[in-house]
C-alpha cells in the first residue's frame, strides 16, 4: 500500500520562442497542451507541468504562463534535451517551481493538516498560492483520501495544500517514514482491520485466481498482505475443503473488500468460476450481510462491472489475459 509519493515538478520556461520550444516539447516527448486545472489533475509522478511565459518575469506565476503543457519526462530530461538540442539560446531562464508530495489520509485529513502545519511550520495554500509563494527548494503537501498509486485528480482533494520551506527530496524522506502514523492519524475510529480471503476452486487453479486477487489488489491500492497459507474451510457442516488464505491489513470496511471479491468470482459472463470467502474478526462476511449489497438490484455481474470500471485499463487488461488463459484450459 502506497502512502506517499511525489507529484510532477513545475517548470517555468521564460521565452521569445514559444512556439519553437513547443514545437520541441511535442515532437520529443509527446507534450500534450492543457488548461493548469487539467494538466494538475492528470499529472503523474517523474512528469513535468511546462509553463511558457514571455522574458522579462521574475515571480513564477502560473497565471503569466502563456502555454501550459504536461511533458511525461522528469523537468531534468527535459532540460537536458533543451541544451543538447541547441536550444539554450531561445531561453532567456528557467525556473523551478516548488515540489509536490502527495500523502494518503482516511476522510478529511484535518488532523494532519494541523500536524503538517504545526511540525514544519507549513502555510495552508490552493494550487496556484503555492506555486507562486514557492520556491525550487520548498515542497507544498496535498491530502488525498483516494489511492496515489495512479493519476490523482486534485480538483477532488479534501484540503488546501500545506506550504513547506523544506526541499522535496528532503522532506519526502521524513514524512515516507511517518507514513503509517499519518493515516492512522486520519482514522475516524483508529482502526485498520485484518481479514482473511479464503481461495477455494474446484479446478484448482489456485494461482492464476491468486493472481488475479493481488492484481486487483495492489491496482486498487487496497492494503498489505500480511501473509497466505493452505487452510481448510469449512463450506458445509460436517465437510471442508482445502483452500488458500490470504490475510490482508486494510483500511477498506470488510463488506466494501466482501464487493470486490464477488466481483472477482464471476467471470464478464456472469458464470461464478471461483470462491473467495471473507472472514473477519472470525466471522464470515456474507452477501447478503447488511451494506455489502443491494439484493433486489445487484448480483455478481452488476459487482464485476463495478470492480473493472474501477480498475485501470492496465489491470483490466492483465486481468482478462489470465481469464483468457483459464477459459482455455
């Protein structure tokens, strides 16, 4: 489970020759032009929001930039591609803009925004405030209660960034330390739960149906696997079968992780090819438990479509190939 990552880097380039660098930009990198907002909101780590601003500046504005572009490269690679394509001399300067950390808080995040204030003397700011108070060797904190595995979308985040005076790669050494403090710290109740996903497949294809769990898992950034082992369940009295455990430590509700499961169970068909129980706290969570479903309105294909709309198009992809594989033998 990932706590913290970096977010892109700002890059204020002051030139007479937009158009030339944008031209660069695009042909070398597949630069794509945005408004800021959109360029914020599908920014990922190691990528760069280029802003083009006429010479003469000197504060670092977004709101002077008269092109906004988001280059999937690191701001290095960019610069270097910059001078060793000949182009140092249509720049007047560049500048950096501060650095981004994103952290992952549970609801709100208010608790650690006051932390994050009070411990590093942090300055509550939105997007554009924190990239013009800034500079290349501060670093501003957004909260985000949404998995950072993946593209973040930041008009969505619960709290106004928080202004450090500290350099990025500094701070994020600090705070990926404290990672687990931080979003214990945000828990309502202060509580992870521990649970227990029983594999059971009459094919016995344990491990492609493991895979296809973890896949879904670690896409959706759900929580750590603690451990798996070979167990008996017990599916009717007086019979059990073998089955593989996993146990996961997870800040998703058991009857939210009890959805995701059946949407692994079936296939796009809707044919159940697969039994993934939940326990937790000794307890089987069931389907018809109070909060996991509607019953009236949602079987198993209905959770399958929940499930891939919320994957991304890499884990849906990887997950139809082991399906794929399945089917076929």
């Amino acid at each position: 489970m990932i706590f913290i990552r970096n977010g892109p880097r700002f890059l204020f380039v002051r030139t007479d020759s937009r158009q030339e660098v944008e031209r660069h930009a695009v042909e070398r990198f597949s630069a794509v032009h945005y408004a800021f907002n959109d360029a914020l909101a599908r920014a990922q780590e190691n990528t760069t929001i280029l802003f083009l601003t006429r010479p003469g500046l000197t504060q670092t504005r977004a709101a002077d930039a008269e092109s906004v572009m988001l280059v999937p490269v690191a701001s290095s690679v960019f610069l270097a591609s910059l001078f060793n394509h000949g182009l140092t001399g249509r720049v007047e300067s560049v500048h950096l803009g501060p650095g981004m950390i994103l952290l992952r808080v549970v609801g709100d995040g208010a608790q650690t925004l006051e932390e994050l204030e009070r411990r590093y003397d942090g300055v509550r700011a939105d997007f554009e405030g924190a990239i013009e108070a800034g500079e290349s060797e501060d670093t501003f904190v957004s909260l985000s209660n949404q998995p950072i595995n993946r593209v973040v979308d930041t008009t969505a985040l619960p709290q106004p960034q928080v202004l450090i005076h500290r350099p990025a790669h500094e701070l994020y050494s600090e705070l990926r330390n404290q990672g687990v403090h931080f979003i214990t710290q945000s828990l309502d109740r202060q509580e992870w739960y521990e649970v227990r996903i029983n594999i059971y497949d009459a094919s016995a294809k344990y491990e492609e149906h493991y895979d296809r769990l973890v896949l879904a898992l670690s896409d959706l950034n759900i929580g750590m696997i603690l451990g798996e082992s070979w167990t008996r369940d017990h599916a009717l009295a007086l019979f059990s079968v073998l089955a593989y455990q996993v146990r996961l430590f997870t800040l998703t509700e058991p009857i939210n992780v009890k959805r995701i499961l059946m949407g692994l169970e079936a296939n796009d068909e809707g044919k159940r090819f697969v039994d993934m129980d939940l326990y937790y706290r000794n307890r089987k969570i069931s389907k018809s438990d109070k909060g996991v479903r509607t019953p009236k309105t949602e079987g198993r294909p209905d959770l399958r479509r929940e499930l891939l709309g919320r994957l991304t198009s890499d884990a849906v992809r990887e997950l139809r190939q082991i399906e794929a594989e399945l089917a076929r033998e």
